[in-house]
C-alpha cells in the first residue's frame, strides 16, 4: 500500500507531493475517488477533501489541510 495513503488516514501532515503520490497509487489501483479543494480565506485554511468509493454504499473522506487553522471541511467548534 501507498505510504501517502496511510498517512492520510493517520492525519499526517502531508506535502502536496505526497497527496499526489496518493492520488496516482488510487488511479493505479483502479480505486474510484472524488477530490475537492479549498483555497485558503481569512476564516478558513485551504485544505483538499479526498473521498474514496469503497464500494456502492461505502465511502472514506479524508481532509488534508494545507495550512494551519480550521477548514471548511472540518471547520473547528
């Protein structure tokens, strides 16, 4: 398995690099998944959502924030 992937789902801090190094190994792997990115705002840090289609009712979401600080994904209380 992709060491990226595992990182996300432990909440490492990753690099963008890494974050591709994760997209490519679910692309190789034929793994269906969704993106979606925020920039950064005075509120908010910017941060990438990745969902992941296990199967037909399953699905995995991951937020990697780019930044310090709460994003719109998982904005803190």
């Amino acid at each position: 398995m992709c060491e990226a992937l595992i990182n996300i789902a432990k909440g490492v801090k990753l690099t963008l690099a890494e974050f591709n190094m994760a997209t490519n190994y679910l692309v190789r792997s034929c793994i269906p998944f969704d993106v979606s990115f925020v920039p950064g705002t005075r509120k908010y840090a910017s941060s990438l959502q990745l969902t992941i289609h296990v199967c037909p009712t399953k699905t995995e979401v991951f937020v990697v924030n780019l930044a310090q600080g709460a994003s719109v994904f998982s904005p803190s209380p």
